[in-house]
C-alpha cells in the first residue's frame, strides 16, 4: 500500500529495504504474508521521508517478524539500489494531490543480518497488524524458486552480493 509518507522518487520507485536473516547454519528466514495465498518472502518495507535505510530496517524488522536491533548484527548491505517493477494489475497512482508521482515499483536496499540468539526472538505477533502468518528457516537459494516471479531477479542480485559474506558455524 503507498500512503502520503512514503518515499517515492520521480521514476515512481517506492524506497524500501529488504532483509534477509540468517542464521549460523546459513539458512535464511522466509515467511508467508497474511492472506496471501501462500505468498512466501523476505520481510521488507517502506522507507519513510526522513528516515535513513538503517532506521527502516530495524523498524520493519521489528514490525514484521518481532526481532529487535539488539537481536540481530548487520552482516552485509547491497552496495546500491535494486529496483522491480510492479505487473500492472498491482499498480495505483500515489495520492490525490496534483502533481502526484506514479508509484510502478519498488527501489531497495538490501540488508543481510544474523540472528544472535534462537529461533524464540522471532515474533509474528508482535504487532497490532502481523504481516506474516508463518515462517521457517530454509536454505540460503530456496528463495529464488519460490519468490513471486516480478521479485526474483532482485532476490538473485541480493543473494549473490551477500554469498560471500554468509557466515555459517558448524555444528557438532
């Protein structure tokens, strides 16, 4: 949903984060949207007016899955934007108010964070309005199979920039 506060540029990208959090063993937390029709990703949102890319991931982080900054540490960040565009059935125009941008997608920085503790720090139901009914830890590409075709290629660019900064402990 594109509301008054978002952050759109004048190609109508919505500026946004995506998160991807891993665990030790290198797997990812995916979670399914509310009423989503078995729609499965990594938790993102809007980056409001004045508010830095960093701000929003912990907001969004917290608001989406229940994880709190202190539960978490910035392992990677994508060096640049990765912009989607939404299919058409998915497009509104944002606002009333002449002049209004056309939102047509998404621009987004990518964050790569490991949970610090166990699985117990994630949430769903810390907010007043969840997004995600469900989540699991799933292997690190998983997502590029199962992610909404429009989302994929920016999973891919995500996933690959982070690679080599995956860290996985191994277990004994």
């Amino acid at each position: 949903m594109v509301r008054a506060k978002d952050n759109i540029d004048a190609h109508g990208f919505r500026s946004n984060v995506g998160i991807v959090v891993a665990n030790d063993r290198g797997q990812v937390l995916w979670a399914r949207r509310v009423g989503g029709h078995d729609a499965w990703q990594f938790p993102q949102g809007g980056i409001l007016r004045d508010e830095s890319p960093e701000t929003a991931l912990y907001r969004e982080l917290y608001e989406e899955v229940g994880v709190r900054r202190g539960d978490v540490e910035i392992v990677a960040s994508t060096r640049g934007w990765l912009r989607y565009r939404l299919p058409k059935r998915y497009l509104r125009h944002n606002g009333r108010r002449a002049g209004a941008s056309r939102f047509v997608g998404q621009k987004q920085k990518w964050f790569l964070l490991r949970l610090l503790g166990d699985d117990s720090l994630v949430d769903l139901g810390c907010s007043r309005k969840p997004e995600f009914d469900s989540w699991q830890w799933v292997s690190y590409w998983f997502p590029l199979t199962q992610v909404v075709n429009f989302k994929r290629n920016v999973y891919r660019r995500a996933l690959r920039e982070f690679a080599p900064s995956l860290i996985v402990v191994e277990q004994s």
